[in-house]
C-alpha cells in the first residue's frame, strides 16, 4: 500500500503528465466551468436586458462597461491586497459571490422586481469578483506546481479559456432559445458553485505570507511598476496598442447583441451560435500561437497578430440576415486568430522579460491601461448607437480597430525579427 505525497512547488526538474496531478486537475476543472460561466454571462446579460426588461442600446453598453469598470477603479491595488491574502481563499469567495449576484436575477424575475439597475449591480459584482479572481489565480498556479511544470499547465489553462469562448455564447444563446434568457444565468451561478466546491477540495496548503513581505507601502509597490512600463518602449508601445485595440474590439462587441437581435433579427440561439463561432479563431490562434512566434519572429509575429485584429473587423459591419452572417463571421474568426497569437506572445514576453521581482506589478499596471480603456469604450458605443444606430456604432469602432496596428509601427518593434530578451539597461 503506497500514500500519497505532495508536489514540492521548489522542484525545478521538468515534468509533464499533469492529469495525473490531482490538485491541478482541481484547478482546471473549476477553472473550465467558471469560464464557461463568464463567457454565458457575456450573451446572457445583454439578452436578459433587452428581451426581459427592453433595455436600451445605452442601456445595454453601460452594462458591458459595468462589468470591466473594476479594473479601471481597482486593478492596481487588488494585486498588491491578494499578495498579503490566502489565494484559494480569494478565489472561492469570489466564486461565491458571483454566484450569489447571478442567482439574484432569476430570483428577482420570479417575484416580478427584476431591473436593469439590479443587472447593473449584478455586473458591477462580479466584475470586481473576476479582478481579485483573476490576479489571485495568476500567484496560485506556482502554489501548485513545480516550475518545470508550470509551461504545461497554463497551456492547459489556456487552452481551456478559449474554448470557453465558443462553448459559453453558443450555450447562453441555445438555453436563452429554449427556456428564456434568465434560465441561462441560472446556469451561470451553478457553475460559479462548481467552480468554488474544486477549488474547496484541494490539499496543498499555501505558504504563510511573511510579515517582512508587507512592509512596502502599496503606493511604492505601484509607483515603481508603472514607471518600469512607462519607461520601457517595448512595454510602453505593447500598452498603448493593448489599450487602444480594446478600445475598437469592446466598442463593436458592446452593441454586437443589440445589432444583432434588433436589426438583423435574429434569434437568440442564432446570435449566441454566431457570437461562438467568431471566437473559434482564438483556439486556432492559441494553438498556431508559438509556431508563429518560432518560424516569423516574436517580433513580427506581433506585427502579423496586429494586422489580423484590426483590417478584418471591417468585414463585420457588413452583416446581414441568412448567407451574410458569413461576413462577421469571417471577421470574427480572425480578429480571435489575432488577438490569441498576440497575447500569448506578449504574454511569454512580458514574464521573460520584466525583472522577476517587477513582474506582477508590471504585469498588473498594463492590465490597468488596457483593462482601463474597456468600460469607457463600451459607453461610447452605446451612445453613438443611441443616438445613431447599432450599425452606426459597429461601423465607428471596427474602423477604429482597423487603424491601430499602425500603433505598433511607431516603437522599435518593426525594426526586429524577434523581441530583445531582457532590457538595454540590463
């Protein structure tokens, strides 16, 4: 009879074979459902606005704005505030409460008290969930696995992450079809509850933070990781065009529902089908991601990623009911192909590059700028499609999005094959 004995995360000798790894596979089984459940909410929301409660177009950016809005007001100090906190703690008391915040709608529909104020509330919750949730799961992987593991494991999370992007719309839209669109956050909540009973299984036990750990202030521990970025050009350049791309692709995205169910009018199964299928791109450009990188470049493969995010979203104003829903599509499917190469390959050089001691914050502080820009895109494509149509607002931000691969031809990034690996200074 042999007993189990836990992985020393100080092991730095390679391994693979990760499904044999219980406490990961905890992890990635809570982290598949509670991504699914995120990627439902993303179609569930703005279906139960505006087929339940008649939103407005407003209406229904403001609540795609509400749900990023935490970033932009407490991204940087939530990194700092999870490092002085037990990570899995963190993460299944956020499950929790965007449980609860989910199952607040269906309760409230039932008893006819159901508004779009309480959905804003409901976005807003669990907007600030997934900041501490996120930022939490990037510190506890290494909790878990040894380094030479850890290559393998956020593959595996990845990958699990942009298949959600398929299999979360595609799923809203199919319940919202059958049994109405509150029935979809229904499910939304049940995998939250899943999520955190993973995640509440686990064994290996967190590492006590040193009280030594905490004596910098939070505003020196921010202060020095913008100042890394805004001094850098090739981490100044990656922010600017992060932020500015976000900018086009939640603008168009903001609306997209609205477009698609009020002036095309179609069916809530067709537009969660059709919001799935233009995420496919992001689990081929996942999966093509490091090829890219290795045959062209890390550099140019940015470039390559730029130019498939930004013309192509000209392709989606063009839609129209039957064999023209093959435009947003196509234009979907690669803008996904883009943004997934360009932000694993960002990604990997961001933590290869950056001072390991600088990481998180650097990490959290690009977060910001790029998270940042999200919520003041979407209510400006809700008020020009207010004002001017849904087409209208589709038609601003994805010809915006078009432009700003120029961004990245204006720092050094165009004159190398592939990125330096670590700064000048060092």
């Amino acid at each position: 009879m042999t007993t189990a004995t836990r992985d020393d995360p100080t092991d730095t000798r390679p391994t693979t074979g990760l499904l044999r790894h219980r406490d990961f596979r905890l992890l990635w089984a809570g982290q598949a459902v509670s991504s699914i459940g995120s990627n439902v909410t993303t179609v569930a929301l703005p279906l139960v606005a505006v087929a339940v409660l008649d939103a407005g177009t407003f209406q229904v950016a403001v609540l795609a704005a509400a749900a990023w809005l935490p970033w932009l007001l407490i991204g940087l100090p939530a990194g700092a505030w999870v490092d002085r906190l037990p990570r899995r703690a963190v993460m299944v008391v956020c499950d929790l409460l965007c449980a609860a915040a989910f199952l607040s709608v269906p309760l409230a529909a039932l008893l006819d008290r159901l508004t779009v104020a309480q959905l804003l509330v409901v976005a807003l919750s669990a907007g600030t969930a997934r900041v501490f949730f996120e930022t939490a799961d990037q510190v506890y992987l290494p909790v878990l696995l040894r380094p030479g593991q850890l290559p393998e494991g956020n593959a595996k999370l990845q990958a699990t992450q942009t298949v959600s992007y398929v299999v979360g719309p595609g799923l809203a839209g199919l319940i919202a079809q059958l049994i109405g669109a509150v029935a979809a956050l229904l499910l939304d909540a049940l995998t939250f509850l899943l999520s955190a009973g993973f995640l509440l299984r686990i064994r290996t036990r967190e590492p006590r933070v040193r009280p030594s750990e905490r004596t910098r202030s939070l505003r020196q521990d921010i202060t020095e990781g913008l100042r890394f970025v805004i001094r850098d050009p090739y981490l100044r350049v990656l922010t600017v065009f992060g932020a500015a791309s976000n900018i086009g692709l939640t603008g168009y995205q903001a609306v997209l529902v609205v477009f698609l169910t009020r002036d095309l009018r179609l069916e809530p199964g067709l537009v969660g089908g059709l919001v799935g299928v233009m995420s496919v791109g992001g689990i081929i450009g996942a999966l093509l991601a490091t090829t890219v990188a290795q045959r062209c470049g890390t550099a140019r493969a940015l470039l390559i990623a730029a130019a498939l995010t930004g013309p192509p979203a000209l392709l989606i104003p063009l839609a129209a009911p039957g064999t023209g829903l093959t435009w947003p599509a196509l234009g979907g499917v690669l803008i996904g192909l883009g943004v997934a190469i360009g932000n694993v390959v960002k990604g990997a050089f961001r933590q290869t590059y950056t001072p390991h001691h600088l990481l998180g914050r650097v990490t959290v502080s690009m977060q910001l700028l790029n998270y940042g820009t999200i919520p003041l895109a979407a209510v400006l494509a809700g008020a020009i499609g207010a004002h001017y149509g849904a087409r209208t607002a589709i038609v601003v931000m994805t010809a915006w999005l078009a432009l700003t691969p120029v961004i990245l031809l204006v720092g050094p990034i165009r004159r190398r094959r592939d990125l330096p690996a670590a700064p000048a200074a060092s």
